[in-house]
C-alpha cells in the first residue's frame, strides 16, 4: 500500500519486550507487584493528606497531587503492558493509543511543573519562615497547583494533536506504549514543525523548571548554613531532602529519555529507561517521603492504628 492508504491506522501493534519472550513472565510479576504497590502506597499518602488535619500544609497539598499523577501516569501504560505481557496479539486500538499517548505526556508535564513548584515552597518555608503562612496560603497554592495541571494537559494537547495527524508508514510500534517518540518513529517523514514543537515544549518542561528547582536550593543551602544549630541544619535538611530525592530520580530519567542523541541501540535502551521511570519512580515517591518525614509517618501510624488516637495529638 502507499500513498494515503498509509497515513491512517485503526490500530497499533506494541512490540513491547516479545524479543525477549523468556523474559516476559518475570516482567510481568516484577510490572504487577511494581503497579500494586504503586497504587497502594500513593493511594495512602493520599488518603493521610486528607485525613489529617495537621497535613493539611501547602507542601502536602503539592505532595497529594504528586501522588494522584504517579497513579494517573503508571496506569496510563502499565494494564496495557501487563496484557500484553502475557497476550500474542500485543495490540492498542487508535483511540486507546491516543488516549494512553496524551495521559503519560499530561501526567509527566504536570509533575515537571508541580516540582519546580514544590521547591518554591521549600524555599519560601526555609528562607522566609515568619513570612511563609502570607506568602503560601491556600488560595495561592490552589493557583500554583492548577497552573501546573493547565501547562502539563494543555502542553501534551498540542504534542498528541500533530503526534497524531502526522502520516505514519507503519503500526508497529518498538515500544510497549504508545509513547510518542516511538510512535514518531513510524512517520513517513519528517516534520520541521513536529521537530520544533518536542524541542520547545522539552525545553519549557525540563530545563527550565529544573534551572528554577537548582535556584531555590542554592538559595536553601545558603540559608540552612548559616544556621547556627545543629538540629535546625537537620531538621531543615530533612525537610527538603525527599523531594531533592525524587527531582534527581524523576529529571534523571526524564533527561537520558528526551534529551539524548539517537543510535541503533536507542529504542531498547528506552524500553528500559521507560520502565523503570513508569513502575519504579512512582513507587519510590510515597516511600522516600515517608521513610524521611516524621509527620507522614506519624500519620500513617494513625491511620492503620498501630498507635492510640490520643498518642498521635500528644507528639505532635
């Protein structure tokens, strides 16, 4: 077939791992317990936040809809792998495809922002501390929030729209979602404004937001080394040292995927990388939040009831 014929798939084929078809059991068990823990440990950091009234800060307002996202983005494309993991038709239908495209690039451009924006509240919380309840109060953190939803939903809307109505000459796609760089691949050829659109948007998304994130750490360290006490330094130290944690795992990742130069053993490399950055980030977020923040997990011993009610109010 040519020509027209070529330009319109009702469906994808996700070539996924099944070169490596004895490894595709083992991907399965390690992607499950990977997802479930996912959602349960997001899920709960969630549930706290609301539950709480001594959560109900601005950085656990930041730190629920973190979580919301690392559950909104692995199911975008983990099910989708799981059957297919185990299925010999490794197919996605064209509106599945869509929607699976423009949820991961939605979910994944929101969290850029919301970390630019939550290290701003780090900020503001360790170098302007008597001014912190004026400066982050709720209206301001609703604004902050939703600013980042609109730039992540509205930034992947333009990115799927001419992702998808580029002709393609294939639909075999070398990934195990429809991620959109593997699906550009498939295009017969190439477009100088597809081209310009992933640059501007990968440029707006990752180093800008990560140059603000470097910026307001420069500025806490400043800050926290001319604190006097040891157990401030500490306590300060604590306090941003989960998210710096997960910055440099989500923006690693983020970077060596949409930032590197191509070669011939890219796309498995990619695999790879997506994996990992789809089940593995995800899961660690809520953990690494709760093994360095004492209120977490005071909280979480509330809610499972490992601890009386009474205990709980007279430590905080």
């Amino acid at each position: 077939m040519q020509g027209e014929n070529l330009t319109t798939w009702s469906f994808f084929i996700l070539e996924g791992f099944s070169k490596y078809p004895n490894l595709e059991i083992a991907l399965f068990a390690f992607s499950l317990v990977f997802y479930l823990t996912t959602l349960l440990g997001n899920s709960t950091l969630i549930l706290i936040t609301i539950l709480n009234s001594h959560l109900r800060t601005p950085m656990y307002l930041f730190l629920g809809n973190l979580s919301f996202m690392d559950i909104c983005y692995t199911s975008a494309s983990i099910p989708t792998l799981l059957v297919n993991l185990l299925s010999s038709q490794k197919t996605i239908l064209f509106p599945g495809c869509a929607f699976q495209m423009y949820l991961s690039l939605a979910m994944g451009s929101t969290e850029c922002v919301l970390l630019a924006v939550m290290a701003y509240d780090r900020y503001v919380a360790i170098c302007n501390p008597l001014r912190y309840p004026i400066i982050m109060n709720r209206q301001v953190c609703v604004q902050l929030a939703s600013v980042s939803w609109l730039t992540g939903c509205l930034t992947a809307l333009v990115e799927t729209s001419f992702a998808l109505q580029t002709p393609l000459c294939g639909n075999l796609v070398d990934h195990f979602t429809c991620e959109i760089l593997a699906v550009l691949k498939l295009a017969c050829s190439s477009s100088l404004l597809m081209d310009l659109i992933m640059l501007v948007i990968s440029v707006l998304l990752l180093p800008i937001p990560m140059l603000l994130i470097c910026i307001s750490y420069a500025f806490i360290l400043s800050t926290i080394l001319r604190i006097n006490s040891a157990e401030g330094r500490n306590k300060a130290f604590s306090t941003c040292g989960a998210h710096l944690t997960v910055v440099i795992l989500y923006y690693g990742a983020a970077l060596s995927m949409y930032l590197k130069p191509s070669t011939s053993n890219s796309q498995e490399i990619d695999k790879i990388i997506s994996l990992l950055y789809g089940v593995l980030t995800p899961m660690l977020n809520p953990i690494i939040y709760s093994l360095r923040n004492k209120e977490v997990k005071e909280a979480m011993k509330k809610l499972l009831g490992k601890i009386p009610l009474h205990q709980t109010h007279e430590n905080s």
